[in-house]
C-alpha cells in the first residue's frame, strides 16, 4: 500500500511567487490540498485567469485541488498618505473623516482619515484603537461625530491605508460588503469550491452568505473566519452553521488578548471535532520563511501543535504569495506534519457524536482498519457526510479513499483531514460499484496484491438494500 506522507492537509494561497503555471504545477505535486484566492488583494480578471489554469492543471495531473475565494469582509482602514509619517509616543492624533491635506497635521495634531463614518458611534474615552496590525496602539481621549482624539502609546511609523482594529468594541459594519457580494459572484461564476467568510460574528452571518451564494446559483460550501471576539463567544453557532471554520490567527490575535489565542485555538478545534466539521489553522504558521529558507524553532513547534491538537487544515498564506521559499514552505509543512502523525498514539477520537446508524458503522471500520497492517477504509459518498465523519474520527496512519459521482464534491473532500478523494461513476449494482473503485486504485497503484480494504457500503440481500461493512484481501 502507498505511503501517506501525510493525513494533516495544506492550503496555499496563490499570489506572484506562485501564480505561473510551472509554479502551480509543483504546488500540487508538492501536495497542496487547497488553493486560497485571497479577494484583500486579487482583481475579477485575474482571479478568472488563475483559476481556469488550477482548474486545467489539476486534470492533467489527476490531482484537481479544491479552491476558496476568501472574501475581504468589513473592514476600517485609514487614509492615503502621499509619505510615511513618523508619529511619536504621546503625540495627539485625530482619527477624521474627510479627506486630509498632506502632511496631515493641524495646530501640531496629526490628522488621519478612516473610512467609517459612523465609528463615534462605538467608541468612547478609555477605548483602545489599534492601527496597521495592532503595531500602532492608540488611547481614544474624547470621541465626538467630527472626530476622535487620541494619545499614541509608543513611536511608530504609520504607512497608507492601514488596518483599524477595535479590540472588544462591536461595530454596526455588515457582515456582508458590497465588495464582498461582487467577488463572490465571480467565485460563483468560476464555481469555487469554497468562501472564507472573514470576521464572521453569528451563525446569521453565515445563514445570510448561505442564502446569498443559493440564490445566485452556488452549492459550494462556507468556511466561517474566526477573527474577533464576538466571533469567539458565538463559536457553537457558527461550527453548527458554517461547512468548515477557520482559526484566523493575524486579526484574531489583535481583537483578543495574546495570552487567550492559545486557548481559543485549542477550544475552536476541539469543537469543531466534536461537531465532525473541518478546521484550519491558519496565518504565520512559517512567517519567517517569506525571507529566510528555514523556519524558527518556535514556528516550528506551532506547527507541529496544529497538528497534535487535531486541525485538518495547515493553511500558508505570505509564504506562498510574495515569499521567497514558497515551495520549501510546503515541503517543511509536510515534514512537520509528517513526523508528528508518527508520534501520534493511534486511536479514534471520543468527542465525535454519531448519529445515523450508517455514520455509526464507521467508528467500526476505522479501528478494524487501524488494527491490521496495510489496510485502508473505502467509503462511497454522495453528500461527503460519511467521508466527513469519517475524517473526523481521525484514524491515524489508516489511508481513507472516498468515492463520489459527484462533479465539485470530490474537490470539496480535500479539505479532511486524511481523505484521499476520487470521482468516478456508480453503477446501480453496489458490488459493481465496489471493483471498480479496487480496480481504479490498484492502476494508480495506491494498493497491491495481499492489502486489505474494510469498505462501508451498501449491499443487496434477499433483494434488499442493506448497510455493510466489508473486508476484502486485494487480489492479482
């Protein structure tokens, strides 16, 4: 049987350094699972370009990725600068909203626009306001409709159009954003596979994306962004309602305090596996390696707790758009990856609730599988629910193939944890189903003669369709 390199799966996002198609090429031969279009920074025409080309190369090499628009969401940024500002610890700055002369300073004030009108609205004297990342921290010192007048904590540099965050302030901002509505059409148009929704807050975030991608034709499926924390403290609702959710760490580690982004990480996988739903760690897995060819130790080690802790998904996203070393950041990722699923006591996780007795029969199967040698689990899916469950019961060191005949699903599976998808016909004869499904997998020598394959699938007996669970020996 054919080795896994690894059950973890990667996303990468595309952007300069790896937007050709020689680079897209060894991408996905260096096993990327998931392709990310980040729309902060991609126009229409590109986006278009960028995925008929994934689309082309991933069926010339029997290897199609999945592929997620992840759509901007709302947003506070400042205003342009014609030149960097030098602002020092306790300057007076004004956060306004009209457009400011350059240099923007009056009376010895600096004078910054933002573009939400409506932010006095939320804020009030003693507030944080965070500017460019949380690099910038502001004390707001009065907030009124015109403007809102801060003292700056530490020397900084502030550049154009940086990010504004509000750390435990609740804005009126929609969910949903005018941009975020036009790049999602062409997502639909190019029928992705998946949408990030970033700083979703509820589960009527997601409700309404949902309703907007059906009624404009779309079935692909929704990752909900972790980014805040009214994200956080409605965490449940969202793993109920979302597909997928990702751990947005960069604006998530600005909104909540430092020491918390450990335990939210830890809580969000956990309750997504409990839910059965995929989740992804995601930014600054391998941040240093945008310039340098090795990572840190401490990357390292972060890496390798995504792993341990359960994620499905180990998402890069500088590292792969503008890095130096994009490739080498996939192929560090798979080594960590890797070498932590060997350490990994084998065992199926607990916190999983099966309901159906179909979904039931996989906690069976799996352990079966993980007690022989060279053996896998075949499941056949026509929703992805049992080869969701299935992952999510994470077999370690158990190869998981899933079979579908439906066109995008078998995409929308590489997102699982450790499920090798394939998309084939079914025939209405279950067993005819099932040689074919060996046959194909023997040719694309993923098993061999001697190899056991423990199959959940139905069966006809005394002219009923029942639910089995099967042990086949490969034969020559």
């Amino acid at each position: 049987m054919r080795k896994i390199a690894r059950q973890t799966k990667i996303i990468a996002t595309i952007g300069p350094a790896t937007e050709s198609e020689d680079q897209i090429i060894q991408l996905i031969q260096e096993g990327v699972d998931v392709i990310r279009l980040n729309m902060a920074h991609a126009a229409h025409d590109w986006i278009r370009i960028i995925t008929d080309r994934i689309r082309n190369i991933g069926k010339q090499l029997d290897r199609e990725p999945a592929i997620m628009m992840d759509v901007k969401g709302p947003e506070i940024r400042t205003g342009y600068l014609h030149q960097e500002l030098n602002i020092k610890k306790n300057d007076t700055l004004d956060l306004v909203f009209t457009a400011q002369p350059n240099p923007p300073m009056e009376d010895g004030v600096w004078q910054i626009e933002v573009n939400y009108d409506k932010l006095p609205d939320h804020i009030k004297e003693g507030d944080t306001v965070l500017l460019d990342n949380g690099l910038i921290q502001l004390k707001v010192l009065h907030s009124s409709k015109e403007k809102i007048r801060c003292s700056v904590k530490s020397d900084a540099v502030l550049k154009s159009r940086r990010h504004v965050n509000l750390p435990g302030i609740e804005t009126g901002l929609p969910s949903l954003t005018e941009k975020d509505r036009r790049d999602s059409l062409v997502g639909i148009e190019c029928k992705h596979d998946y949408f990030a929704l970033s700083f979703t807050r509820d589960a009527d975030a997601v409700d309404l994306f949902r309703s907007f991608l059906r009624d404009n034709g779309s079935d692909a499926q929704i990752i909900a962004k972790l980014e805040d924390q009214k994200g956080v403290a409605n965490i449940e609702e969202i793993i109920q309602s979302a597909d997928a959710l990702m751990v947005a760490r960069g604006d998530l580690g600005i909104e909540c305090p430092f020491e918390e982004l450990p335990i939210i990480q830890r809580k969000a996988v956990g309750a997504s596996l409990s839910a059965g739903k995929p989740v992804i760690v995601a930014t600054h897995m391998l941040e240093s390696m945008i310039d340098s060819p090795v990572p840190t130790r401490a990357e390292i080690s972060d890496v390798a707790n995504a792993v341990n802790e359960g994620a499905d998904c180990i998402m890069l996203s500088g590292e792969t758009t503008t890095g130096k070393y994009p490739f080498e950041c996939v192929r560090m990722l798979t080594r960590i990856a890797s070498r932590m699923e060997e350490e990994i006591q084998p065992g199926l996780t607990e916190e999983l609730k099966l309901f159906r007795p179909k979904a039931k029969m996989l906690r069976s199967a799996a352990m079966l599988s993980m007690r022989m040698e060279n053996s896998a689990v075949l499941v056949f899916t026509r929703s992805g629910d049992l080869a969701s469950k299935l992952g999510a019961l994470r077999p370690n060191g158990s190869p998981l193939f899933a079979f579908t005949d439906v066109e995008g699903l078998h995409r929308r599976l590489r997102l699982i944890w450790g499920i090798e998808p394939f998309l084939m016909e079914f025939s209405v004869d279950p067993e005819i189903t099932i040689q074919n499904a060996i046959n194909y997998l023997k040719t694309k020598k993923w098993i061999e003669e001697g190899d056991q394959l423990v199959i959940v699938t139905n069966a006809f007996a005394h002219n009923r369709v029942i639910e089995s669970i099967q042990l086949r020996e490969i034969e020559k």
